[in-house]
C-alpha cells in the first residue's frame, strides 16, 4: 500500500498498530474500516434523483471500484481480501460481505420493498461506562473524536452506563429445554450426537451414540450441502428416547451453537477462549463458530485476523472489550483464558 495513503488512513481512523502486528494485517484493518466508511457514503452520490439511497447493486459495483484502489496489485493485501479456505473469490465476495455485515449491524437502513438502502439518522448508542457507539453520518462538533473499531465507529460517551444484556447461557438452557415439545423416537441409529466431554472443537466432536453421563442430547441428521436438522434429546422415566426438533427459526440463526456451549457448560467442560492484550487491542482467539447474534457482535466492533472471513480470530478494540468479554461469559458460558 502506499505509505502516504496509509499514514492518512491512520490518522483519520485513529487505528494504530500494535508491537508485533504483520504490517500486511495493520494495513488490511486499515483497509477494512475505511472500505466500510467509503461504502456508507456511496448511498450520497448523485447520480439519480433519490442521491439519500442506492441500491445494493450500486453500492456493490462502487466498493468494488474503492477496494480495487486499495489493494492495487498488492499479493499480501489481495491474499487477505481474495482468499478464505474456499479458495480465491473475486473483488465482489468481500464487498458484498462487507456491506451485508453493515446492513445486519444497523450501519444501514433497507427500504421495502425496493431493498435499497440508506443510511440511519445519526445517533450515539450508550455500548459501556465510556462509549458510545456512532451510526449514521458523523456530527460535526465530535468529528475529530470519533475512532473507527470494525463497520463501526465509536465516540467517548456523555450517557449513563447502559446495563449488559444478562441473560446468561443457564437462562438460556434452562428456557430452551423447558419449552421443548418431546416426542417418542423409536430409532435414534439415523442421528449424530453431540459429545459435550469432547475437548476438540465442535465440529470434531459428533459421535454415534449418546454419550453417558448427561441427561441432555444435542442430536442432527444430514442433509445435503453440509447442513442439518438439529433435535434435543432425553430419557423418559420409562427409559424410552424422546426428542425435540430445533424450531427453523433457532435453526436459521445458528442456535444450536449455543446448545453445545451450554451441553459443554453443564458437563464442567466449558469452550475455552485465549486472548492477549496488545497495546490498545486484544487478540482474540475462538475454538468455535459462535451463534449468529454474538458473530454480528463481533463483526461489528471487531476486526478478523487472517483473512475477512476469518470467524475464530479477531482484533478487538479495548474499548469494546468489556461488552466482548461479558457476551462470552455471561451470554455464552465460555472460560476466558489469558496468554
């Protein structure tokens, strides 16, 4: 990247880099932010009557055009961009993923049923005891206060501190296998089951029976393409197994990652998160994917590591790191462990 360009960038960000960061990784966040920043303002361009929204396609075509001058023909930048354990994508994958995190962030605003979009009004949203978050075109007066953390930016905060989300993963699984409808299941030898015991990462820990020791199941059957139909299991007082379909909705936003945090949680055997301070960030590292609503979380104040779709490792601000810590305590059950 060019040094000018990126001593801009890192000024009007107010992102530094951290002893021992790769200089491709600083750049790459850099790159990020600033991708994300350059796209919420495509919506003003005005080039139709309605300049105040574009559609998903314009917006697309013109963070292709921004992440093209980015990159240039850098290797090291276009492997961080072009690249995940898919393989190598166009310039469009990682635009299109950008903007689709924004939207699910609240950074945009959807009109139905055009589905174009537009920018919220501005507004500052308590995140802890010091910040606040900024969404919307950036007020004048804190302009040069505003430090950009993900698709995001954040301000120091003039609010009272808002109160963390405390429903905890017993809540949680307490809720979930009280509302559970069960129905007898004569064959359970068409099923996977969760191993909650299991040490490995989750993915690795599907077993054939269920495990002993527990009184709870997580099971799934297969489908096609890599997904599955999610079921609790249970013993009645008859010793007969009956089961629970995961509702489609729980299905769609990945709640049976949460199940198998709370199964480990139950069996002692909490998912363990490592994580090292460095500087103003925190190098974060995962053992597992986490549920849809923690993932926007982190995609939202959050930078990933290796690459842009990189869901295990990511750079988080430590400013956000109170609400990030909390979330994977509290709300996810997980063991947090320091490097």
């Amino acid at each position: 990247m060019n040094s000018e360009l990126m001593a801009q960038l890192r000024k009007d960000l107010k992102v530094n880099t951290y002893e021992g960061e790769l200089t491709t990784y600083y750049e790459c966040r850099l790159i990020y932010s600033a991708l994300a920043e350059w796209m919420r303002f495509t919506v003003f361009d005005e080039v139709t009557d309605d300049y105040f929204c574009k559609s998903k396609a314009y917006i697309l075509r013109r963070g292709i055009e921004v992440l093209r001058s980015f990159i240039g023909s850098s290797p090291a930048l276009q492997q961080w961009f072009l690249e995940d354990e898919k393989g190598v994508h166009e310039f469009d994958a990682p635009v299109k993923e950008i903007r689709d995190r924004m939207l699910l962030a609240g950074e945009y605003f959807e009109f139905l049923p055009s589905h174009d979009l537009t920018i919220p009004s501005t507004e500052r949203i308590n995140i802890n005891d010091r910040f606040d978050r900024v969404i919307g075109t950036s007020v004048d007066s804190i302009s040069n206060q505003i430090k950009y953390v993900g698709i995001t930016k954040i301000v120091k905060t003039e609010a009272v501190k808002k109160d963390y989300d405390e429903f905890s993963l017993e809540q949680y699984m307490a809720w979930i296998l009280k509302t559970a409808i069960w129905n007898t299941v004569k064959d359970i030898d068409k099923f996977e089951f969760f191993d909650a015991y299991s040490k490995k990462a989750p993915y690795k820990s599907w077993v054939d029976f269920p495990p002993n020791g527990m009184d709870y199941h997580l099971g799934r059957i297969s489908l096609y393409n890599g997904l599955h139909e999610y079921y609790l299991f249970k013993k009645n007082k008859e010793g007969e197994w009956l089961n629970s379909q995961l509702q489609e909705l729980l299905s769609e936003t990945k709640e049976e990652r949460r199940i198998i945090l709370g199964l480990r949680m139950m069996c002692n055997n909490k998912a363990v998160v490592k994580y090292k301070t460095r500087g103003d960030v925190v190098e974060l590292k995962l053992m597992c994917r986490l549920p849809i609503k923690e993932e926007i979380l982190m995609e939202t104040y959050c930078w990933p590591l290796r690459y842009y779709m990189d869901k295990l490792n990511y750079i988080v601000p430590v400013e956000v790191w109170p609400n990030i810590k909390h979330t994977l305590e509290v709300n996810l059950g997980m063991k947090i462990e320091e490097q």
